[in-house]
C-alpha cells in the first residue's frame, strides 16, 4: 500500500480538484432524488393488500384516499366546496350527499346509518379519492391545495395528509440535524484531540464523501425519509474514526521520519488503509444485513450507509491526507496539549478489579435480555408525529366527532349478486368495532333499483372486475383491536368472495408488523453471523468473536433494554435497525482493543499485562470516538420532533456510550478470564521469539 499512499501524496492537489469537481454532480444528483415519505411502500409486493392497492390505482383509477371533514358550512356551500375540490389536479371523485341525490332532497331521507355515519352536528364528512399513489409528489399538492380552499373549516385525514405533513417537517429540520450534529462533533474533537484546526479538515473531508453519498443515491430512484434524514448524520458518526486513525498515524510517522512530511504521510495512509479497510468491515457487513430484510425500507438505509461508509474510507486515505498536507503550516500553529491524560492508572485500576466486571457482566445479561426482549414498539406512523400537526389535529377530530379511528377498504367481486353483497356487509357491520359497512348495494338500500343509481356513483364504487366497499372502524391503526377486527372482517369477506381483498392503512400496517417481527429475527442472525466470521478471519481466532460479539450484545440488550424499564415505546424499524448498526459500528472498539492485547501477548508479556498495556493504549482511541459517535446523534435526538429520528438518534447516542464502558469495562476482564482458551484456540498469540 506504500505505492499508494506516495501516489496520493504526488497527486494531493489534483486530488482535491477532482473532489471538488464532484461535488457539483453530487448537489445535482441529490436535488434530483426523490424521497419517499410513505412506510408501506416497502412492503413486500407479493402481498394481498399492496396488490389490492395496485388493483385499486389500476382498474379504478384511484389511488390515495382522505377523509375531509367540513365544519360549520351550510350544505349548499358544502356542495360549491366539493364542486371546487373536484376541480383541484389529480382529485379524482369527492363523494357527498350530493353524489347520490340532489342537494334539494333533505338527508333525512338516506338509511339512517349513512346519514349518521357522514354527519355530526354542524360537522360533515367528505370521502377524496386521488388518481395518483398515497406518497406521490401530485397527492400531497393536491392536500395542500384542498386545505386552503376551505381554510380552518376543513380537516383532511389519511395517510396522504401524514406524509404531506410529515414531508414539511423535514425539509424544516433536516439543515438543523447536519448542522447540529457537525457542530458537536466538531466540538468534541477539538477538546479531545491535539490540535483545534485538524476537526475542521476531518469535516470537509467527510463533508465531501457525505455529498457524495447522496448524491450517488439518485440511480437508485429515490430514498426514505428516515434513509435522508439519518445518512449524512450517520456516516459522519461512523466514518469519524477513520480520520482521527490517519490523523494519530500521520503523528507517529512524523516522528519516525522527521522534516519530511510528505513520506510520513505516504506511510500513514498505508498503515491506514490496512487499519481501517479491516475496521470498516465489520460496519459495512452491519449495514449490509439490513438489507436482507423483506421490508425494503432495510434495503434502502443498509445500501444508502454501506455505500456511505465505503466512500467515507476512500475520502479518509485520499482527499484528507490531501488537505493535511495543503495546511500544513495553519495545522502546526493550531497544535495544543491533549485534554487526555495517560491512562495507566486507570487502566491498571479495571484489570486489577476485573472479577468485578466479570460479577457485572453477569448480573446485567438477565435484566438487560429480558428487558431487550418486552421493549414495546408502535407502528402507528402518525405517533411520530407532534399533536399540533394538521393531520394530527384532523385525526383526533374524526375520531372524537365520528368515533371512527380507521377506515378499510374491501375490493370485492363486481359479479357478486346484490344480496350476497349486502349481507356480507351486514355481516360485517356486526364485526365488533366496525362503526359501518358501505357498499354499491347498501349506500341508499336495498328498495332502491340499480338503474336509478347516478352514474357517478356507480363509477366511483363499482368497475369491470371490482366493486369498492367502505369499513369505518372504531379501533386506532396498528392496535391489537383493530388487527383482530382485520382477521374478523377477512373471514367473512373470504366465505363470500375467496377473491375478495381487504385494504387500507390498517390492513397494511397489520402485514408490516407481521414483515418487521420475522426481518428482525433474519437480520440479527446474519449480522451476528457475518460480523463473527469477520472477527475470526482478521484476528485468526475460534473463541475470540465468541467474547466481542458477547460483549456488545450486551451493549445492545442494555441499550434496547432501558426503554423498558423507563416505560416508553420504540419506532418499530428502531430495534431492527440499531441492534445492527451498534453491532457493526461499535464492535471495532472490541477490536482495537483485541488487537493490541494480540501484539502485546505475542512479544512475550503474560496475559494480565497484555490486556493492562492494551486498555491503556486503547482508551484514548475509544473515548474520542466513542463521545464523537455520541456528539453527532445526540443533538440531533434532543432537537428532532419526528420520533423515528429522535428515537433513533437518542438509541445511536446511548448505544455508543453503553458500548464504550463495556468494552472499557467488561471485555478486559473476559481476555484475562478467558487469555489460556484464547490462546490455545488462535494463531499468532505465542511468543514469536519462545
């Protein structure tokens, strides 16, 4: 790697030229990316409820769908108001009273079930079919453009207002989150390293890899949310380390080549590279596994990150030696004492004492596990949301004024005869928590002759191969009540038409539960088992991935585990996510550390001594990463108000602190305990010269 790091060095500034260069395809790629607001567009496409949303976008034309309440209107300005909103792009029914009789005839006259079911005091309710998906660019317009026609008099629900709310929200905060997580990192470093402008070039270097990151994403059509919002924040924590390795190995070649800084750092980026390829793994093989989950929104983050943390060491053994060389002379006028003292006492302090840890290890595994295992978790989306948000208020709204808290929708057969349709129905409307069941056969009852049916409605309810059917339900999304009332509704819906689908936000939040549960198993297992075999090829051990891998999964279960304890309720991609990227990132703590107790070990000291002379050495390293780790999550949790990415921010933070004192605490004790199997069961850990 020598040849590299000398090319690197003679090619420093047209190096930074390209890099810079890049960036202008980068800012454009990154405006081009769409982002995807909507979480149950990862759901698997083999499922009934995204091929019913598929058939209900394609044999109707509708794709997204709102309830829009409308208060203290008189019902001829309801009708002018419903005319305007027909009128807005991409709207493609509104359905009123007016869509089954003229607005001269009283309502009195409706089925009593419909007239209560779509009027409340002063307040009535409009049913919005879009032409376009619930996430589409066009939808979450045409709820803006709905809103302001009738101002604080109209409420709109649904899933299309969740992201169009969700969607303004973080475009506000998401400058906020970079900005906040490069101020306290930069912050930390310059406390805890040796020199106050060195932070500065380590961000513009990982700066330029973020860019370009995210500029990369634009040939994979668009990303999350979440995938935005945490990339850039993310990449930044974990690629961190990267810089402050070349940044000490550039010191320590300086002084083994002294007055000639350009062959110092050829040599440093050589020592990097074999480093940090081997440290960023363990990470990328993290990110890696979140892609096999079947709910693609893994895909999407591990492919985002894995990348991120690829670019990030190119960045680390490329333009940054680049930029330390340009500032050369500023970097040496920026020099000061480190903040950090030597650590020999301390570190001699923990393996004199490491039964106790041993004692601590043990008596934390059963709470920590048992609290990892019952951490409650939602996956009502719009829990994420703050209560002063507009769909938040119009859900409250509909649920306290209609007590109706979800709405289904059932594709059924257009051939099905009408009375089948409205027994089932009937049946249906029995269905405990089920406020109402409309149907083509039911919505003006059964003494009512198809004939004399308005055209307009049969469009909106029936097709060639379908006909569309109404479900209010009283229970919330994602709730038990309501995913036993889904398996209810889809037992009779199946005797009456095996064909028949059940859809919806409610029905497809119940299958992404069902999806998360079974990915969150399939990831652990292979980011366990991918990081175990990478640990036992880079340290040559059978028993030595046993002890890292033990060590920060007790890190995870403790992380994971407090929200349990303290009584609050995860995201549900939270745990799926974390415990693999604290694995990935925070195990090359564990190796750092296993790596100097190797190379001690084998220059012939005992093993209590190798782990002393390793904890000593390895502290430094693992605190400045570590607290810069923290300091890069951290603000972004305390200031977001999205609760995935507070959450997630919040866990990221914690995660790298509780996995810090274990490896601080706890793995020097285990290499003491277990130094004989160890080295019984690894290659290179006898005495070189014995």
């Amino acid at each position: 790697m020598i040849k590299f790091g000398k090319a690197v060095v003679k090619l420093r500034i047209p190096i930074l030229i390209l890099a810079v260069i890049l960036l202008i395809p980068s800012v454009l790629g990154i405006l081009g990316t769409r982002i995807n607001y909507d979480m149950l567009d990862y759901l698997p496409e083999d499922m009934d409820t995204v091929k019913g949303q598929n058939i209900l976008l394609e044999d109707f034309g509708k794709g997204a769908f709102s309830l829009v309440m409308v208060e203290g209107m008189p019902t001829k300005d309801v009708s002018a108001l419903k005319a305007q909103m027909e009128q807005v792009p991409h709207v493609e029914t509104v359905l009123w009273y007016d869509s089954l009789a003229d607005i001269s005839i009283p309502m009195e006259v409706l089925p009593q079930k419909v007239y209560d079911a779509f009027n409340q005091g002063d307040t009535t309710l409009m049913a919005v079919f879009f032409d376009t998906s619930t996430s589409a660019d066009e939808t979450m317009q045409a709820i803006a453009d709905i809103r302001s026609l009738a101002g604080k008099q109209c409420f709109v629900s649904g899933m299309s207002a969740m992201v169009t709310d969700l969607k303004d929200l973080c475009e506000r905060e998401e400058p906020i989150y970079v900005g906040l997580a490069v101020l306290l990192a930069c912050a930390a470093m310059m406390l805890f390293m040796d020199n106050y402008l060195v932070p500065f070039l380590f961000l513009g270097s990982i700066g330029m890899a973020i860019l370009l990151n995210l500029g990369t994403n634009y040939f994979m059509g668009e990303i999350s949310y979440i995938t935005k919002a945490l990339s850039a924040v993310l990449q930044l924590a974990v690629t961190m380390d990267y810089s402050i390795f070349l940044w000490h190995s550039y010191g320590e070649q300086l002084t083994r080549f002294q007055g000639d800084k350009k062959r110092a750092m050829a040599h440093a980026i050589s020592a990097t590279i074999t480093s940090v390829v081997g440290s960023s793994i363990t990470t990328v093989a993290g990110f890696i596994a979140l892609c096999f989950m079947s709910f693609t929104l893994g895909f999407d983050l591990g492919m985002v990150m894995a990348k991120g943390v690829i670019l990030g060491v190119i960045g680390c053994v490329t333009t940054l030696p680049a930029m330390i060389l340009l500032f050369d002379k500023a970097l040496q006028k920026a020099q000061h004492r480190p903040l950090l003292p030597k650590m020999d006492k301390a570190a001699r302090l923990v393996t004199r004492r490491s039964w106790v840890f041993l004692i601590v290890f043990v008596v934390l595994l059963v709470p920590a596990f048992y609290g990892y295992m019952n951490t409650a978790t939602y996956y009502d989306l719009g829990e994420a949301l703050p209560k002063d948000m507009e769909y938040v208020i119009a859900n409250t709204k509909l649920q306290e004024e209609f007590d109706m808290a979800s709405t289904h929708m059932i594709l059924a057969d257009a051939n099905l005869p009408a009375k089948q349709a409205r027994e089932m129905l009937d049946e249906i409307g029995q269905v405990e928590g089920v406020k109402f069941a409309l149907g083509f056969d039911s919505v003006l009852g059964s003494a009512v002759p198809e004939e004399i049916v308005p055209d307009t409605l049969k469009e909106v309810l029936k097709g060639d191969r379908y006909q569309l059917m109404l479900v209010s339900s009283q229970y919330k999304v994602a709730s038990d009540a309501v995913n036993n009332q889904i398996d209810q509704i889809n037992a009779v819906l199946k005797k009456y038409d095996p064909s028949g689908m059940l859809i919806g936000e409610a029905p497809c939040t119940k299958d992404m539960i069902d999806v998360t549960d079974h990915d969150f198993k399939v990831v652990n297992a292979i980011s366990i088992i991918a990081i175990f075999v990478i640990i036992a090829l880079v340290l040559k051990s059978i028993t030595l991935p046993v002890i890292l891998v033990a060590v920060i999964e007790l890190a995870i279960f403790i992380n994971l585990g407090i929200p349990y304890y303290t009584g609050v309720s995860l995201p549900f991609v939270a745990p799926i996510c974390i415990s693999t990227i604290q694995l990935g990132a925070t195990v090359d703590y564990a190796i750092l550390m296993t790596t100097r107790y190797k190379r001690e070990r084998r220059l012939g000291k005992s093993g209590h001594e190798a782990v002393d002379v390793a904890l000593s050495a390895s502290i430094p390293s693992i605190l400045v990463s570590a607290l810069g780790f923290f300091a890069a999550t951290f603000g972004v949790a305390l200031y977001s108000n999205v609760d995935i990415i507070s959450s997630m921010c919040n866990l990221m933070a914690r995660g790298a602190i509780v996995s810090m004192l274990c490896v601080l605490f706890i793995l020097p004790a285990m290499l003491i305990l277990f130094d004989k199997v160890i080295v019984h069961t690894s290659l290179g850990f006898k005495n070189k010269n014995a």
